[in-house]
C-alpha cells in the first residue's frame, strides 16, 4: 500500500477528494498542517482549517508513477507536490484509536477506550471511543464539564436528579454524569442526529441506556420536562452564540435551585454570555483551561 499525501494550499478539498477515489484510493483523512484551532462544525458543514493537508491511501496497483503523473495532472498541481510513501497494510479504522488512551477528570471521573482499561479503585469509568460525533473529553471545553461533574458528584452522587445535556454530540457528558450518579436520569438534545445515534450506541456500551431519553425537537424536551416541573441540573457546552440565544429556554428547563453548566466559548465571550442570563441566573467563572472558560450557576 502506499500512502500519498498533499498540502491543498488552494485547491478545492472536495475535487481533490473525490479524484483520489476515483483513481482507486482506499481512503481519504484531512489534517491540520499546523496546529490550528477549528470549533465545532454545524450539522452536515465539513469546516477545514486555513492549512489543510490531504493523505490518501492507495493500493500499490493504484499508485505507479504513471497513475500519480496522470492524477496530479486531473488535481492541476506539478507531481512534485504528492508526497509518496510505502506503507504496511493494517487494520486503518482501528490503528488511529491505539493514540486514545484513558484520561482522568477530577478525583474519580475516567474516559477509557475500549481496548484500554482503568485500575484505580473508586474509578467511575465512561467507555468511549472516538467516532463522528463531537465530545471524546480531550478537548478544554469537555475536559471543564467533566471536571464539573466529577466534582459535583461528591454531594450528589446518591440524589435522583434529571439531568440535561443540550447539545450533546457523543453523549460524554450525559453518560458521565449517570455513571456518577447512579440514581439519575439524563434527557439529551441534539440538532445532528449522527449525535443522538452515537449518544444511544455510548450510553448502551455504558449500561446506562435504560436511563437516558433522547430527544430531536428541542421543544418536546421543553414541554415535557418544563410539565415535570424542570430539572436538577442542565449541561450545555455549545458555542457563546448559541448559548446566548438559548439563554429563555435552558433557563426555562431548571427546577428552582436547579444548576446550569455552560461551556464552549473563550474568555472573552463570558461576558456577554453571564449578561445574557442575568438576572435569573448569576453565572460565575468556575474554571479555565487553555483560553476557554466554563460557567456555572444557580436558578434562585
């Protein structure tokens, strides 16, 4: 097998793609040339990064020099520019997972991949896998969340709460917060419904899927949990815009004294977000990492 690889550098990443697979390439995986930070796409957006580079793995029958000359000439770049290498045939969907190791949040929270395992006493361990659906836990804004809760969990951990996660891409969070607490129950939202599909698959290889209910339409889970009289706690780590506009309806979703959680945005937009839900709520600075900030507060 041989892999080759191009910095774009202005070419379009969608010909690209496609013209490498259909000169016969096994697989196509975009990359950071640097070390740009790119946010969350929205549902069905592939966001690049300003330097994106291109590595596509082809049979050896798919990558004579010929076939190279003839495909950098369909890209429209000199064949200088494919960079070339011989590679071993492996297993590629799993090989990049051996990278993801366990991590620990807080005192006792864990996330731990499935060919790994946690030998801690007291670890409350969430299995979880990298996969398409945003939250594995190592970035900031995750990596707060679940600080939070393990934190949070210390005089919790025994309490029937019904918890939100709005927003809840993979479901680390929901599934987190119920292997605290193992008499809670957790309600997901989510506008892709790749995440509501990998939230369910996590949170059955969890043992927590008989108490967690998943939700496409925003206002269903309003109206339903807002009939029960609100929830103990709401997770939302989001975007600060998103955050901000939504600030009526998480507010809304609180039993009072309920707590909220929310991250996501960079400390300069917690400002503008603790404005946008003052005065129901006053938000504070729980915790910074790496220039993203969470917020937490209390519904009086």
């Amino acid at each position: 097998m041989r892999a080759v690889t191009l910095d774009l550098d202005g070419l379009d990443a969608d010909a690209v793609e496609t013209a490498c697979f259909e000169a016969g390439a096994y697989s196509v995986v975009l990359t950071d040339q640097h070390d740009d930070a790119i946010l969350e796409p929205k549902p069905g957006e592939i966001r690049l990064w300003p330097t994106t580079r291109l590595q596509a793995i082809f049979p050896d029958e798919s990558a004579s020099a010929e076939q190279l000359v003839a495909l950098a000439e369909r890209l429209g770049c000199e064949r200088s520019r494919l960079a070339v290498e011989d590679v071993e045939e492996r297993v590629w969907e799993r090989e990049w997972l051996k990278d993801f190791r366990p991590m620990r949040f807080g005192d006792h929270l864990w996330i731990c991949p499935s060919h790994a395992e946690v030998d801690e006493p007291g670890a409350k361990v969430v299995r979880l896998d990298p996969g398409l659906a945003f939250g594995t836990g190592t970035h900031p804004t995750t990596r707060l969340c679940l600080e939070y809760l393990d934190m949070r969990a210390a005089r919790r951990a025994r309490e029937p709460d019904r918890i939100v996660d709005f927003g809840c891409g993979s479901g680390v969070l929901a599934i987190a917060a119920l292997r605290l607490q193992p008499a809670a129950r957790a309600f997901v939202h989510d506008i892709d419904s790749q995440a509501l599909i990998a939230t369910s698959d996590n949170a059955r290889a969890n043992d927590v899927d008989q108490r967690i209910e998943s939700f496409v339409e925003a206002t269903t889970l309003s109206t339903r949990l807002t009939q029960q009289g609100g929830v103990e706690l709401v997770l939302a780590n989001i975007l600060s815009g998103p955050l901000c506009e939504l600030a009526p309806q998480l507010i809304g979703l609180l039993a009072p004294g309920g707590e909220i959680v929310l991250a996501g945005l960079l400390e300069e937009q917690a400002d503008e977000v603790i404005a946008a839900y003052a005065p129901a709520i006053s938000l504070m600075r729980w915790r910074a990492l790496e220039g993203w900030t969470c917020l937490a507060g209390r519904l009086a």
